[in-house]
C-alpha cells in the first residue's frame, strides 16, 4: 500500500474488500446449494454456460474486471511486514527485554522453592531474548543496546541458571555479530554504519567478559543433549565472526581464556562430529597469523594431539565433506605450528615423520597433505635433525617415486584437493632443504645426490622437464603482460608491476626458480651431474647459462646459489681425505664404493643393508 494513500484510493479500497466479502459469502451459498441438489440433477453445465458468466463468479470470486484489479493492488501493497525498527521501536523492545529480566530474577527470589511459580515469567523471558533478534535487521542500532545497558544483562544472562536462557542468549549474540548482519540479497556489502554498529556491539561485549563467559559454558554446556551441542557449535560461531570484525581478536581469544586447553581436549575426541569439526577450524584460523598462539600451543602439546588426531587418517579417508574439512583443517594447523623452530624437536620426537612417511606410501587424502608437512618440516637450521631422520627413515627412497610420478593419476581422478602443481613446488623446496641442512660428506647428503646418479640420471632428466615446462608457462604469462602493458601508460605500469610479478608466481615461476637452484647446485656437487645437464640442454639449443639466467633475475636467489655452492664445492674439496678413508674402511668390508667418472663415491657406512634399494 502507498505510504500516503488518497481518499480515492482508500474508497476503491474498501469497496473491493467489501465486494470480496460478499462474493465469498455468496459462493459459499452457492455451493451448499449445489452439493444439496447435486444429485436431483440430471444436466451438465457446458463450457459455454460458464463463458456466459459474466461477472466471473467461480473463476473470479465474484468480483468484476474492475474490482478484481483494485484487489490485486491492495493485495501488492498490503502485505504483512515486520515493523520498521525506528529509534522508538528499539527502546521498546529494549525494555520489554529489561523488564522481563527483571520480573524472572525477582520471582526467581521469591519463589526459589517453587520452580513453577517463575516458570512463566522464564518461558516470557526466553520469549523477550528471541524479540531482539529483530535488531539484526538493524545493526546500525547496536549502539542503541549498548547505551541502555542491556549488553550488560545479556552477560549476566549467560550465567543463568537455566541453560535453555543462556542457549538462547548464545544464540542472539551469534546472530548480532555474524559478518552478514544488515545485509540482502541486492545489497551483499555492509554500510559503514551497519559496520559500525557492529563494531561498537563487539568492543562492549568484550569488556564485559563476552569471552571468558563463552568459554565457562563450554565446559558446563553437556553436548550429549541436541540443544547443548547446538549451544556450544554457535560459541564457536561466536569466535569467528568476532575474528572477522577485528582479525588480531585472536589472540584475546588464545591468550586470555582457557579456550585454547579445551580445543585441544575436545579434539583429542575418537568419532567425528561437527562441534570437533568446527573446533579445529577455529583452531587453525587462531594459528594463522599469530607466533605466540603457535608457541602456547606448542608448550600446550599440540604438536603431539595433532599428530595422533591424523594418525587415524593414515590408512583411510574421512567419510564426508565435513569430516575431509576438519582433517584439512588438522594439516594446516600442524603446518602453522611448524613454522616456530620450537615446534620442531617435538614433531621430531613424536614421529612425525615416520607418520608422515607412511602417509606418503598411501592413495588417501592424508598422502596429498602430508609432503606439505614435511616441506615445513625440513626448512630452517632447526630442520637439520629432521632431515636427517628423514633420510635415515628411507624417505628418499618413498619421495623419489612420487617425484618421477608414481601414483599421480590416481589422485587426481580421487581427490579434487590434490593440484599436482603445489605437489611438485613443496617436492623441490623439500629437495633444496635437504641441500641446506645435509653437511658435506654427510652419509645422508652421498645418499641423496646419488639418487639423481642412479637409473642413468632420470632424475636429472625430469628435472629438466620440469623447467622446460614451467618455462614454458612463465613465456606464456610474460607475453600476455606484454600485451597488457600496450594498454597502459607508464604510471599504470609502474603501479602494476607487483601483480605482474604475482602473475608469473602462480604460473609456476617460483617452482621453476627452485629446479633451476637444484640443477646448478647439483652441477656444482657433481661432474657426471653436470655433463647429463649439458648434453641436454644442448639438445634444445641451450646451455648452462640458461639455468643461471632465471637465477639472476633475482639478488636473493643468487645469494642463496653462492652458499648452497659452498656446501657443496666442501664437499668435493674433502674427497681424497674421505677416498683415503674409505680405502681404510674397505680393507676391513665395512665399505660399499662405487666410482663415477674415476673418482670413488663417498658412500661410507658400516651396514651395507642401511643403503636404500634403487
């Protein structure tokens, strides 16, 4: 209906929906009539009987052209909407809320032996907590909430006796805080004022201890009841979107509740269900972005739970999409807590790499995550103990078949998570761990340059077609920017040239750095090596050169050349101390040489069965 309809429109108004009345009284008549003398008679009604209707009585209700069509415009403009929520509306609400918590706690007081004398006032209390969640539509009146103070009641709320109160409270605060409030479907984006109001609600529900109240519900909500693991799935909805209005809440979150003791314990649970689902999301968003959230649950065990929550999935998949997430959600947890060198002894001694080396060995889900794990693993100075354990847990001989494509169809039919462009990028930062972290004359080091010796150098091989083919999308991309840049002037251009640099990143640029680092640290470390390396660049028209020419485009890749090739020139300035060794060392059948290109091979241990099968 118009907002200031006319007297004329109002006449129309009230003649058609007196019209409808009595058409619909008359067609009632009419049709007790008709079932009354149904059977008395003897004659149909034709189609032609019911043409010559005219006013239209059992297709239109009675009504003529005309006051059918004043009905439809009624009918347009005269639906039930919720009323708008003006200022004066808001404190309405506001104070039936006030004042039926008020009326509950009093007869709370004064029949505390008698439950079902505040029974009543509990079920109009309940009822009042439900009416605020009008004020979603609204979020710009938020601030009207705060100012009367009824933040300060829904905290109190939250411990009240009844848990199906401080359910439904739980409920408001996630529907007033969740990233979509005051938004449509036309409109998708919040209005800064929405946003706002939003942000004006978090701060004062956080300095009235939204968080530590949240999390002593955690612990007294019992998940075996439906509405209680409902209430605990929405604090957890709670957390996120206060994470979403302000990202570094997190640490709040983490370092000033108990909220990060109680993710561990419940995920620490056998089955799988939704609320530990959604923990272990929380728990990797937590993780993200924040060390000292990473070093508290480090210090909290979380390294050890994480790899026994996996360790389930090394041999079978999750059953679902949501259990496939939370296991998702377990690597990039894990993955996190590997970027602090404190986490590393620990995922050392509670065999994570065995887990993960096992992983390897299976078509599952586990198989496709696990070398990412590993990749954090190996970096850094604090990952040389776990590249060493790692060579000696026979994982070169698990990693190289994945390398050369054992297995690869297979995942990708099976599983849309497996992209085997980031399975050959955490491959080879892997490959230049172990580069780093493997001294010169180290057995684990011999061990891992000869695999790239071995089967007539086929691993050198594919290393070069993997250049030759990130090369070739690195080409492709160059070009397309080319034809860009005709499209823009120069300051377009200079404003650009991060993106252009991001473009080439995901073509696969930062792979083909990586292969690029391997074959001229592996030349440097190898005369055989670098004579395969040669041959057959020389077969496409190139040489060396063209490796160290996708070095040079940056400072930093050159410099981390020069001190790979130290580790690597000690090695070989070293051989006739270790040659004269091994002589030694073979007199007395403890050695297994082999000679490449007239020199031995420093490969010098003293159970020949600890050498991998090729």
């Amino acid at each position: 209906m118009p907002d200031t309809p006319d007297v004329m429109f109002l006449d129309k108004y009230r003649e058609a929906a007196e019209a409808a009345e009595a058409a619909e009284a008359e067609a009632e008549s009419n049709t007790k009539r008709r079932n009354v003398t149904f059977q008395d008679q003897d004659t149909e009604e034709t189609a032609e009987d019911i043409d010559d209707d005219e006013e239209g009585r059992f297709f239109g209700g009675g009504l003529t052209d005309e006051q059918s069509r004043l009905l439809d415009i009624v009918n347009e403009f005269d639906i039930d909407e919720p009323e708008a929520l003006t200022l004066q509306n808001v404190k309405r609400i506001i104070l039936k809320f006030e004042k039926a918590i008020n009326k509950n706690q009093e007869q709370r007081v004064r029949y505390a032996e008698e439950p079902e004398k505040f029974m009543e006032s509990e079920a109009d209390l309940d009822e009042e907590i439900k009416g605020l969640l009008g004020l979603t539509q609204a979020p710009q009146m938020y601030p009207e909430l705060v100012k009367l103070g009824s933040v300060v009641s829904l905290m109190t709320l939250l411990s009240h006796e009844n848990t199906d109160i401080v359910i439904d409270v739980i409920d408001l605060i996630n529907e007033l805080t969740d990233e979509d409030v005051g938004t449509s479907e036309e409109d998708l984006e919040q209005s800064e004022e929405a946003a706002s109001g939003l942000k004006v609600l978090v701060d004062a529900l956080l300095s009235n201890e939204l968080l530590n109240l949240l999390v002593q519900n955690l612990d007294r909500l019992d998940e075996k009841e439906e509405t209680d693991r409902q209430g605990v799935f929405k604090i957890l909805g709670i957390f996120e979107n206060i994470m979403g209005v302000d990202p570094s809440l997190a640490e709040k979150i983490a370092l000033t509740t108990e909220f990060l003791p109680w993710a561990l314990k419940r995920l620490q649970a056998k089955e799988f269900d939704s609320n530990r689902g959604y923990t272990s999301e929380i728990l990797s968003i937590l993780l993200q972005d924040s060390r000292v959230i990473r070093l508290k649950m480090v210090d909290l065990g979380g390294v050890d739970i994480l790899l026994r929550a996996l360790s389930a999935y090394k041999r079978k998949d999750p059953v679902d999409e949501d259990e496939t997430e939370m296991v998702e959600n377990f690597f990039n947890a894990l993955c996190s807590l590997l970027n602090e060198a404190e986490s590393k002894p620990v995922f050392l001694e509670g065999e994570g790499v065995e887990l993960m080396l096992i992983m390897l060995k299976k078509k599952t889900l586990a198989r496709v995550r696990a070398i990412k794990v590993l990749n954090y693993a190996l970096t850094g100075e604090e990952g040389k103990p776990i590249c060493v354990r790692f060579v000696d847990a026979m994982g070169l001989k698990t990693i190289f078949p994945i390398f050369m494509g054992k297995g690869l169809k297979k995942l990708k039919k099976s599983y849309k998570a497996f992209i085997e462009t980031e399975d050959e990028e955490h491959m080879v930062c892997l490959f230049l761990s172990l580069m780093r972290n493997l001294s010169p004359n180290e057995l684990q080091r011999i061990r891992f340059v000869r695999k790239f010796i071995e089967d007539d150098y086929e691993k050198v091989d594919h290393l070069l077609e993997m250049k030759e083919h990130y090369e070739a999308r690195d080409h492709r991309v160059l070009a397309e920017i080319e034809n860009d840049k005709k499209e823009m002037d120069s300051e377009e251009i200079e404003d650009s040239i991060d993106d252009f640099y991001l473009r080439r990143l995901e073509a696969g640029l930062f792979t083909l750095q990586r292969v690029c680092l391997i074959l001229a640290i592996l030349a440097a470390e190898d005369q055989g090596i670098e004579n395969q390396i040669i041959m057959l660049l020389k077969r496409k028209d190139q040489d060396i050169s063209n490796v160290f020419s996708v070095l040079e485009e940056e400072t930093a890749l050159m410099a981390d050349f020069v001190s790979l090739r130290k580790v690597a020139m000690g090695s070989i300035e070293k051989r006739p101390e270790t040659a004269q060794a091994m002589e030694e060392e073979k007199k007395e059948d403890k050695v297994d040489m082999s000679v490449k290109n007239g020199e031995p091979m420093e490969i010098v241990m003293q159970n020949p069965a600890e050498v991998e099968d090729k």
